[in-house]
C-alpha cells in the first residue's frame, strides 16, 4: 500500500478544491523530505497550485532554509510559533525565542527576494502545553 499519495493525485484534488470555489489554501510544506516524504513533490505542488486563477498560494515554512523556496511560486508563507516552550520544542525544534529570530530571518529574505510575497504567522499551541 502507498504511504505517500502520487503527486497527480494532489493535482486532481486541487484541482477539485478550485472548482468547487476555494480560493485561499495551504498546499505544502518546505521541510525536509526525510521527516515527511509526502512533502517531497512541494515546489511542484506549489507550481501547479499557483497556476490556478484567482487562488492564494500558501506554504508552510518552519524555518529559513523552507524560507529559502520562494522561488516554487508560492503567495503567502505560513510561519508556525507558539509560545508554549513544550509544544515549540515538539513542532519546530526550536524555543520561541529561537522561533522569533527564524521569523525575522525568513521575513528578511522574503524582503530581500520576493516582496510580494505575503507572510503569516501562525500560532498553534495545545491548550495542555500553554497550561503548564
């Protein structure tokens, strides 16, 4: 069985998900292709998902080196923070203070590269973690 869906397949579904009026969504994630190999055929996925009219591109990036693929196309770039230690640690390997010099880095290089490019950050902490 695959573990992994085909990359024609994410192209079907977006495919759909345009037709059926989405017109803002998250399609990937610039992270290594060892920790998440369904995420290897990102730039791609990004290519194809920005040649749909009328759609903003988002893609998910947990660091500057994911920052670094502006070039795939995309329109907004998802940076995940928390301000929970524990659930940053566990999501992103880094504390929040190291989090906050990885937004000023990737916000940086998007000044630098790709001005038009949007950027959003996202907070995702589990209530049990910000508890603590």
């Amino acid at each position: 069985m695959a573990r992994t869906m085909p990359t024609a397949a994410k192209f079907a579904w977006l495919d759909a998900l345009h037709a059926a009026g989405v017109r803002e969504i998250e399609v990937a994630s610039f992270v290594p292709a060892r920790l998440l190999p369904q995420m290897a055929d990102a730039a791609e996925v990004v290519q194809h998902a920005a040649s749909r009219p009328g759609w903003t591109v988002m893609a998910l990036v947990p660091n500057l080196k994911g920052g670094r693929r502006l070039d795939a196309g995309v329109h907004k770039l998802t940076i995940p923070v928390s301000a929970s230690a524990a659930h940053s640690m566990a999501n992103v390997r880094r504390t929040p203070a190291q989090m906050v010099d990885e937004v000023r880095a990737i916000v940086t290089l998007r000044n630098d590269r790709a001005p038009q490019v949007a950027v959003e950050v996202v907070s995702r902490p589990r209530l049990a973690d910000a508890a603590r």
